[in-house]
C-alpha cells in the first residue's frame, strides 16, 4: 500500500495558506501508479487543514508500505518533522520525498533528516514505482538514497517524452469538495517545461529549459472525461507558459473549447501574445484571464534576472486583452541583488501604467532566493547571503490581511516575506513596506479612476 502525503505548510504552528491548489504531480503519481495495479491513497494535509496528530491517526488506519511526501521549500521544516513522526511510528515504512525543493536541492534534506529513506528528482512518476516494483536503487534515475552511511545520488534525471502516454491525474483520490466549494475549477496541463532561464525560478533545473508537450487531442480528452466525472466546465492551465504550445495544437484546443462552450484562464509570457495569430481568437474560444510575469520595470532588473522580457510591448497587450474583455494579471518583484528604491518605485510606476491600460490584479512580491536557483547559487558564491538552510528561510505575515476590502484581502496567500533577502541596502521589512504601499496605489480609487477615463 502506497499513501501519498500532500503535506502541509506550516509556520509557528499556523496555517499559511486558505486556498489550496491541488498538486498535480501526485495527483499523476497516484494515477501511474493505480494503472500499474498498485494499491494508493492519498491524504491531502493542506487541503483538509490536518494536523500531524491527525496525519498520523489516519495513517495508523492504513499502515502503509511506502508513504510519498511532496516537499515545498518554502516547508522543509515541516516536511523533516512530519517525516520524523511517521518514522517513529512506522520504522518499516519507506518514506520517499519529491518536489521541485528535492530537484533544487539534491540530498540536503536525506542530510537533514536520516528517517528520510529516499528522495526523488525530477519527473516523479516512473521513479516512484519502480521503488515500488523492487528495482535496484542504483538503477532508478534520479534517485538519491543511503548505502553504507552514504547518501548516493543518481545524477542523471530521465525526462518523460511522451506525456500522452501518462494516465490522467487522480483527482477522485483528493477531496474535491474541498477544491471545488469555491470555484468549480479544475487544473491541468498542456506541457511541462520552460525554455527560458530566469535566476530566481526553479525551472531552468528542473527542465533544464527544454518543453514537452501534451497532444491538444490528449489534453481534450482529459476535458471530456473531467466533464463527464465531475460536469465541470472551467479548466485552469498551470503551465509555466502556455503560449509555448504549438499553434496549431492551441488552435485544435480553442475550436474545441469554444464548440464546448468552456472557458479556461492560463498563465504566460507576454511578449508571445505580440506574434501569436490566435491571440484574436482567445475570447471567442472561452479564454477569460492571463496571467503574466512581469517582474520588474527596471531595464537593467530585466537584464539581470535573465528574462529576456522586452516590457515596451506589456502595455498594447494588456489593452488589447482588455478590450476581448479578458482579465489580466501580472506579478512583480521586489529586493533583487543591488536593487535600488528607484528602479522599484520604477516597478510600481509601471505597474500603474499596466492598470491605465487595464491591467485588473497585480501581485507584488519578495524576491526569495530560494535554495538551488541560479539566484541562490550566485548570491552564495559572493558570500553575501548569510544562509541556515536547516530552516526554511520565509517569515507569513498577517499584518494588512484584514485591513482592506475584499478583494485585496484575497491576496492573502502572497503575505510572505524572506527572513534574509539578498538585497543588501534594502531590508526586507523595507520591501514589505513597500509592498503594502504598490497595493494601495494599484488598488486606489484614484488609480481606478485614472484607468476609467
């Protein structure tokens, strides 16, 4: 019996998160595994709000063989202490953890906490069930495990290049009341990957800036049968840019959802809009809102986190999304390395600009260097980053979440800041400030009315 954790984030025994995202990596583990006749459960710890006191109960229940835990970095901390209790509890039980903080990190976290058997690399699915079908360690791709007191890493990462060939996710497995009590919404995929190399994103690692794509047909059957499952109509794309699809397979998806009469929201690059020859058709085929990375109004920033991005052409895209009656949302950061107050208030000032043309959410965040980015790894290199990574470098902030209206208070989820930032003369309780300050602008009456004369 296998039981796939979706672990909780936890911070000083407070939950960080009220809105949950189902994840879909092991939602398509569960689902691998359940097409390869192997028994799995799965306890959704974040989604039902569980304790580990209550992690535990329900695992007494099952007494499984191998749990699987999914491991944020932004909760570390309480992946090690929940592997530390189940471990202690069941001492025969394999406990294997996977994530986008395992890929970044290697065997940190088998160094941090020995009742950690096994962590995975990489694309989980095939990994996890040859663990489960007796394959030699030293033969799984992306395995890292403990052989004569040493910790072993399999460096070599083995990508999956046929994403039609892969089981739809196992959302019946996960409590879909609670997902669905909101906004009867389901997530999915078109591809995995991302071709470009920003510093503070894990992906240029994970995927080493290389994208695979789901056939539209494959995508429009994982549709039809959440349609059928479940009646739902709305479909969410979580892939790092949409717009990397082939044209001609988006094309296939959009006669589709637009004889089907769904709509769909997906997050991508902007500047892709500039060529792509659908983007006229994207209202007409259900699209309702795109959200877009922006980062920064700073050229020199752009320049340095790798983006590529040319933001001249942010503001016509926005206002030609908003007169297909499209929502836009865009996300900017703040506390890069060097960073100066100018070029951020250069950030918000744009920012504005993007709400002038129509822009209708903005999310302003802290720059994390999170452990393994390119961002992290050329920080370190300076010594300039001051790092204990037996914790989990992330302080919630509950400070303005109940201070302003509704609509704003739905960004609570983003009230985070870095407990060391990597910007040297600007702290990151100044940051904060100064993020509270963008929204109240972005937010403001007076910036409303500016953007509806």
């Amino acid at each position: 019996m296998v039981v796939l954790i979706n672990s909780p984030v936890f911070t000083k025994n407070d939950r960080a998160f009220n809105d949950p995202k189902m994840p879909l990596g092991l939602a398509y583990i569960a689902s691998f595994l359940k097409s390869h006749n192997i028994d799995v459960e799965v306890l959704d710890a974040e989604a039902e709000e569980m304790s580990i006191t209550q992690i535990l109960l329900r695992l007494q229940g099952i007494n499984p063989d191998y749990i699987g835990i999914n491991c944020l970095s932004i909760n570390t901390t309480s992946v090690i202490n929940l592997s530390k209790k189940i471990k202690a509890l069941f001492p025969e039980t394999l406990v294997i953890v996977g994530g986008v903080h395992i890929t970044l990190s290697g065997s940190l976290i088998l160094r941090q906490c020995p009742e950690i058997d096994l962590a995975i690399m990489g694309e989980g699915e095939y990994p996890f069930y040859q663990i489960v079908s007796g394959t030699n360690y030293e033969d799984i791709p992306g395995l890292i495990y403990r052989s004569g007191g040493n910790i072993i890493e399999n460096n070599i990462v083995v990508r999956i290049n046929n994403l039609d060939e892969l089981p739809f996710p196992a959302l019946d497995l996960f409590p879909t009341d609670i997902y669905f009590k909101n906004r009867k919404t389901i997530n999915l995929l078109a591809s995995r990957g991302c071709p470009y190399s920003c510093i503070f994103c894990a992906s240029p690692k994970l995927w080493k800036q290389r994208v695979i794509f789901r056939s539209a047909k494959n995508v429009i059957d994982e549709i039809i049968s959440h349609m059928k499952r479940f009646s739902i109509t709305d479909y969410h794309f979580l892939d790092d840019d949409f717009f990397s699809w082939p044209e001609q397979e988006m094309g296939i998806f959009f006669d589709f959802a637009k004889q089907k009469k769904i709509t769909w929201r997906a997050i991508g690059r902007i500047d892709k809009l500039k060529k792509l020859k659908l983007f006229k058709h994207l209202a007409e085929s259900g699209c309702y809102k795109l959200t877009f990375g922006i980062e920064s109004g700073s050229k020199r920033i752009q320049s340095y986190l790798g983006k590529r991005l040319d933001i001249s052409i942010a503001p016509e895209i926005i206002e030609n999304c908003s007169k297909q009656d499209i929502q836009t949302k865009a996300f900017f950061m703040y506390g890069f390395p060097d960073e100066t107050h100018e070029e951020m208030k250069q950030t918000l000032n744009f920012a504005l600009l993007l709400r002038s043309k129509g822009l209708s959410d903005a999310i302003f965040l802290p720059v994390m260097p999170y452990y393994g980015t390119a961002l992290y790894n050329r920080i370190h290199k300076l010594d300039d980053l001051s790092y204990d990574s037996e914790v989990d470098n992330v302080h919630f902030c509950y400070d303005w979440q109940n201070s302003y209206s509704e609509r704003f208070n739905n960004l609570r989820k983003y009230s985070y800041i870095p407990i060391i930032g990597p910007n040297k003369t600007i702290s990151s309780n100044e940051i904060r400030e100064f993020i509270k300050v963008s929204y109240n602008y972005f937010y403001s009456d007076i910036c409303i009315n500016l953007m509806n004369r």
